[in-house]
C-alpha cells in the first residue's frame, strides 16, 4: 500500500510540474472521462458536451491449427459535462458511463466493464480571479447491471445496481491554477457505501456490516484531476482519489487510505474513429484485501458534441 501511495503521489507531482512547464499552452485543453472534449470558450456562462463512442471486436477460428476460439465483443461509453462560470463562482458537472460485453464459444455472454460515476462541484473564489476556491463536492458511483464471479458461481450475481453504491459528499477548498489542473482538500467528508441488496448485505459485501444496507465513514478526502491535450489529437487525464476514514472504530484500520487512481489516454485517429487506453488501480481493505486493477483498450468509432 505505501508504495502503491509512494507511486501516486509521484505520478500527482510529475503532472504539476508538465503542468507549470506548459502554461502558455492553456488555450490547447482537452478533457477526458466525464469532462471529455471540451468546447472553446465561448460567450455563454455554461459550457457544455460530451462524447459518445461505441467499440467492436470480432475474432473468427475454423480449423485452426494453433488453437483458440471465436469472441464477439461489443463496448459502449458516454461521457458528457456542464459547466458554469460566472464572476466568482463556479459549477462543474460531470458523467461517466460505460459498459461491455463478450461472448466466446466455451463461455457465451459476460460483462467486462460497467461503470457509473456522476460529479457535482459548486466553487466560490476567495477573490476576484483567484486561484483558490470554497468548495462542495458531490459523486455518486455505481453500475448498470449485475455482476458475477465466473470464476466461482456464474449463476449467482455478486453486485448490482445500487449493490454497490458509493456516495461521497465533501466541503474543503480547490486549487486551480490553470484550466486543466486541480487539487481538491477536503478535511470534512461523508462517504457512504450502499449495498441495497438483502443476499449481499446479509453476507457482508463491501465492507458492509451483515444485515446492514449502509455503511457511513467520516474523513478526509483529497481528489487531483489532470485534463490536457499533450500533441495533436491526444488527451492525457488523470484522476486521484484518497480517502481516509479517522472516524473508524477500528482504530488500526485508520491508517489505511483508500485510493482510486485512473489514468487515461484518449487518441482521434480522423472524425469518427477513436482509440482509448484507461488504467484503474482501486485500493480499499474494508472491500477486499488486494489491490484492484482494471484495464481497457478500445478502438471503435466516437462523435463529440458541444456548444460553440
């Protein structure tokens, strides 16, 4: 874990010194996952957008003498924001979405991504153009669809919607020095963990006491987030989330710190076709005791909205 954080926090740093090394270039921004291709400015106090891409891919095997199997796989995405910005204050919003499926020939259907995420932040400077902010933070993460252990029990789903949820409501101050860069520290955070499911809750799931469909944590919360077009047609953003509870009964378990680190690289190829790289690395004890990875290439074809 402290490695895992070591890492983190390294990685937090390298983007704040491209960020102060690349100030002039401010006008070249690009946003990624839920702040996703952003539009020019324009006269309107509201700047808003999204993307939407859908990925195949198709591997077909007749009599192949080096052996494998045939696979479909089909995954869709949405990411669209809301931002307002007048004078001193500030309101950004931001949705995530995505989900896949494969199917092969031994084990048919499957789920391979399914994501929720939805950020509400409210900012008022300090000042008049002024770099710090009073902050309210809302996000919300679940999924689409059931889940299955197919390694275990194919047949018994081990999540649902709403089984998980996460729900995280945080007041503290941003640090935003440039328009693709910042840092939200937050010492007065709720996080509720909502598992609202009878067989999963019964079991414990998610770090939820048996029988219990909520689980309450109170902290400190740190969320960084990077958004920036590094050369033509390729956006590099990052986002780090730490959490840690140090109102635990568990008094030991309070030095953990909970990390969700994803790291992306959306690549424009011409008007419609997209290639993405996300990296995900979740860390949480209360949940499962081993550090959480998740990976997803796609290529596939993608369109960009926004106002002008």
């Amino acid at each position: 874990m402290k490695k895992l954080l070591t890492l983190a926090f390294s990685f937090s740093i390298l983007l704040c010194v491209n960020t102060f090394a690349q100030v002039s270039n401010v006008g070249a921004i690009a946003k990624f996952s839920g702040d996703t291709l952003t539009s020019e400015k324009t006269d309107s106090l509201w700047r808003t957008g999204g993307f939407i891409n859908i990925n195949f891919s198709q591997v077909s095997l007749s009599s192949w003498a080096p052996g494998g199997e045939s696979s479909y796989s089909i995954s869709g995405g949405f990411s669209g924001f809301a931002n307002y910005d007048k004078g001193r204050l500030r309101w950004d919003n931001a949705l995530i979405s995505s989900y896949a499926l494969q199917q092969t020939s031994t084990n048919g259907l499957r789920k391979t991504d399914d994501q929720i995420d939805f950020t509400s932040k409210l900012g008022y400077r300090f000042k008049k153009k002024e770099k710090w902010y009073y902050s309210a933070l809302f996000n919300f993460k679940s999924q689409f669809a059931n889940g299955y252990d197919y390694a275990k029990d194919p047949n018994n789903p081990i999540s649902h919607f709403l089984a998980p949820a996460y729900v995280t409501s945080s007041f503290g101050f941003t640090w935003r020095p440039t328009d693709y860069f910042e840092v939200l520290i937050s010492p007065v955070t709720s996080k509720l963990t909502l598992v609202m499911d009878k067989a999963i809750s019964d079991a414990g799931g998610f770090g939820v006491t048996p029988g219990k469909n909520v689980r309450s944590e109170f902290g400190a919360y740190v969320n960084a987030r990077f958004r920036k077009e590094i050369m033509t047609n390729v956006t590099l953003a990052s986002r780090l989330e730490l959490f840690n509870n140090y109102s635990d009964a568990n008094k030991p378990n309070r030095k953990n710190v909970d990390v969700n680190w994803e790291t992306g690289l959306l690549m424009k190829v011409n008007k419609v076709i997209t290639a993405s790289l996300v990296f995900q690395v979740v860390c949480d004890d209360d949940v499962l005791k081993k550090t959480q990875y998740r990976q997803v290439l796609g290529v596939g074809f993608g369109y960009k909205f926004a106002n002008r």
